[in-house]
C-alpha cells in the first residue's frame, strides 16, 4: 500500500508546564474561571499611518496606539508595505502599542530591539525578522494571534525576554521554507503563556536550537516541535492523506471524510460498544469505518489491486475546505465519490447554503471620562449586529432546508476599561437557503440605513458599507443538490455544509 502525504511532520518533544505565573502549582479549577490579565498599558493617544513607518535608530512611542486604519486580512502574507513599522538594522521600537487595524505589525529588516511593545490583536503576524541579525524582544506582549506571533525568517539568534502572549498560535517559528536556508536560534526566557497551540518551533534539518528557560506556559498544547522538512500541502504542520493500492492513484471508487474536529472538548471514553469523544461521530467514526471497509474489501479480494477503490482523509473541512481545496492539484479523477459525514444513517440529497463574515469597526479612542471626543467602536459594532438579526426578517424558509440561521460566533475589541474602544471586530456566518450574494445586498443596505452617514455609504461596493466599517466574506456558497438516486436510504437535506463541492 502506498501512502501519499501532503505536508510536513511535527514530534513533541516536551509536555506543557502546568506552573502558573506565580511558579505555584495549577490547581483543578477549570481554567475557564481563571482568565489571565493581559496587562497591557493604558494608550495614551492614536496615531494612524497611511504607509509604512520606517525607523532608523530609536523610535519612542511613548505608549500610544499606532495602527493602519484597515481590517485584519489574515488569509494572505503580509509585506513590508502591510506593516506598520519597518525597522532598518539596529534600530530600536520601544513603549508603542499596535492597535488592531493592521495586517502586519513590525518587520525588522536585520538585527532590532523590541521593547515594552504590545500588540491588542495580532493580524499576520506580530513580529517578522526578515533578514540576517539578531532581534531582541524585551517587556510587552500581544493576544489574539490566530497563527505566528514571532515569524524568524532570516538566519541569526532571537531573544524573548519578560513577554506576555495570551491566545496564540505560535509565539515563535523558524521558517521552513524561506528561499535562505541556515541556522536559527531562539531563547525564551521569563514568558508568561496562556491558551496557545505551540510555544516554538524549530527546524531540526536546518540546525535550528531552542532554548527554554523560567517560562510559565498554562493551557498551551505544546511547548516544542521539530519540524523535520519543510512544509508542503495544505498549511503548515496540517496533512491531508491519499491511499489507494498498486500503481493506479485514479480509481473508480474513492471513499473520503475529513479528520479535524470543533469546540467543546469531550473527554475520551468508551461506554459498552459506544465510544464518546471530540470528534468521535464528526467525522473520525466515519474514518474508522471507511478504513475497515478499505481493509475488508482488499482482504477479501471484493475489489481489484489496481484502480477500484481509495481513500481520502483530508484538514480543514470545519472551516473553509482548505485542505479539500488542495486536492484538485493531485490532478486525480474518480467515477464516484462517497463523502463520509454523521447523517443519522440517512443519504443527503443536498446541502444548504451558507457565508462566514468578518467585520471591523473603527472608532476614535480617547479618555472613557470624555466619551463625547471619541467614536466608541464597539456602540458601532452592536448596531451592526443588531442590522445582522434585521436580515433573516427578509428571508424565507425553505421546505427542504428548513429556515435561514445567524449565529455570532467571535466578538474581541477594546484595549482598556477606562478607554473608549477605537476597534472592533466580529464574526459569524449564516445558513441560507439562498445565494448568499442576495444577503451581501441586504447586509450592505441594512448597514447603511442603521449606522452609516450617508457620506459614508458606496452604493456600488455593497459589501463595504462605510469608509469605517470593514465587512469581509472569506467562505460563500450556494446551497447545493446532489444526486441522489440510491435505493433504500431515507433521504434529507442537510443543514451543515460539506467540503465536496471543492
């Protein structure tokens, strides 16, 4: 049997502490009734740049808030023209706090000191070393960072002193897949860590060291990975897997479900026959039973060696079919294709439609004693989420998939209780039974008749309503038919979406 895999490796290598930043032990209370303070500064004004800043020497900022003045878009790699400073060799960043309406924070472009600099929401990333040097990032912190805090792209030694990281991908990664290949180093020292996936990873192929000294991580996944070639496939540290036998990857056959899960965690355990857990039933039940099936059939000989049967496990299926996206470049083509999914044992005859949004307010911060000088960013965001409920007045049901839904999922935005807000952000998605380009049309209208001034609104850009007010659409779809036609299952339309249409 040969197996196809589409991207890079990871092995654990140490278990994540349980101290917490006192150095005492982590009781059993649930971390949930713990939250940690991000203790970052009061801002002491805004400063919104139209281009890039760049630093020669030292640049002070003397704890105000520097941002962009544009939403977050995380989906693609930011440039040195996306950041919000750019710091040449040697220069120094101190007492500055990144706002959230950037898309990248600060780019060194060789060696550079980071001081007491704190990031409200990381975008791409908050720190990027581009070229050969050595950074130093000393004091300050930054939250909400989806992905990387600290990218190291160039080759040279990264210092992390005395930093506060709370809900994070990444705090550091060596890059794996720079065209400039070398020796990375990284020392962290004195962080305080809470609800992160991997607080460094390293390259062992490239000689990479990380050093890990007074750290106190609680709630973080992992605290090392070697990454043992560079990735490639889907994203980094995320496999899609192909199976099939003989030399024939094209089969008549292919059986597919996908292997990443959704929140809540549900602790593992096996009651008689029934086995309970995170993703037990959605979808890794299917998995198991598609590989017994793969086994049975090719044991039995109820199926050819060459070209009848194979499998496809694929990531990302929760959120946006990234890893289903990457199967059309094996350049593959199947006579049928059975998705595996938990339906209650009935056949979808189709699914509904569906669109995940992002919106950005921005505002103007000042001092929560003089709320009459500022714009409260989040006031903003509540009307539109109000408009958002307004929308599903307009739409009808449908007989096969039932009514359209709304549900708010993320809501983060603010910087300090004593701080009118200067952004904010939310995200969610409907279920349609619609196009979902229909609801495009009513959000941009709604928004514009409940919050924007009439200056503000473009008629021709529906899905931008105010100069202030961001609204992105990275996942729209149309609901969907499938044919159906198989004796003996009872059939419906499903009300959550499947990767198959990629």
């Amino acid at each position: 049997m040969r197996l196809l895999h589409m991207a890079a490796v990871s092995v654990l290598l140490f278990a994540a502490s349980t101290g917490t930043p006192d150095g005492s032990e982590r009781t059993s209370q649930p971390e949930a009734n713990r939250p940690a303070q991000f203790p970052i500064p009061v801002s002491r004004g805004s400063v919104t740049y139209k281009s890039a800043k760049r630093i020669r020497g030292v640049f002070d900022g003397g704890l105000k808030t520097f941002g962009r003045g544009v939403a977050c878009n995380s989906r693609r790699e930011g440039v040195d023209a996306d950041a919000v400073f750019v710091l040449e060799d040697k220069a120094v960043l101190r007492n500055a706090i990144i706002g959230a309406d950037q898309n990248e924070g600060v780019h060194c472009l060789r060696s550079c000191a980071i001081e007491n600099v704190w990031w409200t929401a990381v975008c791409e990333d908050a720190l990027t070393m581009k070229g050969d040097g050595d950074g130093r990032v000393l004091g300050g912190g930054a939250r909400g960072a989806r992905d990387k805090v600290i990218q190291h792209d160039g080759r040279g030694t990264v210092t992390i002193v005395g930093f506060t990281v709370v809900g994070f991908g990444k705090l550091y990664r060596a890059c794996g897949n720079c065209a400039v290949s070398g020796k990375r180093i990284v020392f962290v020292k004195n962080v305080r860590a809470f609800r992160g996936e991997l607080l460094v990873g390293v390259n062992t192929n490239r000689g990479d060291v990380a050093t890990i000294d007074g750290t106190c991580a609680t709630g973080v996944r992992e605290i090392c990975a070697e990454f043992l070639e560079a990735p490639f496939g889907v994203t980094e540290g995320r496999d899609n897997l192909y199976v099939y036998t003989g030399t024939e990857r094209s089969t008549s056959v292919m059986m597919t479900s996908h292997v990443d899960t959704v929140p809540p965690h549900f602790e593992y355990r096996v009651e008689g026959d029934k086995i309970y857990g995170r993703g037990a039933n959605d979808a890794k039940g299917c998995v198991a039973a598609m590989m017994i099936a793969f086994r049975d059939l090719i044991i039995n000989k109820q199926v050819k060696e060459e070209g009848d049967l194979s499998l496809l496990f694929v990531v990302g299926e929760e959120i946006g079919g990234e890893g289903m996206t990457e199967v059309p470049k094996l350049g593959l083509t199947w006579d049928t294709v059975i998705f595996g999914e938990p339906t209650d044992s009935k056949l979808a005859s189709g699914q509904i439609g569906g669109m995940v949004f992002n919106i950005t307010t921005l505002g103007k911060t000042v001092h929560s004693g003089f709320p009459e000088l500022g714009i409260n960013a989040i006031d903003r965001l509540r009307m539109i989420m109000d408009a958002l409920h307004l929308v599903l007045d307009e739409l009808d049901s449908n007989p096969k998939y039932g009514q359209n839904s709304l549900t708010l999922a993320q809501i983060r935005g603010g910087v300090a209780d004593n701080a009118v807000p200067p952004s904010a952000w939310v995200s969610g998605s409907y279920r349609l039974t619609i196009s979902p380009s229909q609801v495009v049309e009513k959000i941009g209208r709604l928004v514009n008749e409940k919050v924007c001034s009439k200056t503000e609104y473009d008629p021709k850009v529906p899905e931008k309503p105010c100069k202030s007010i961001a609204v992105k659409y990275p996942l729209q779809e149309d609901p969907l038919d499938i044919d159906h036609d198989v004796p003996g299952f009872e059939t419906f339309g499903a009300r959550f979406g499947s990767s198959f249409k990629q």
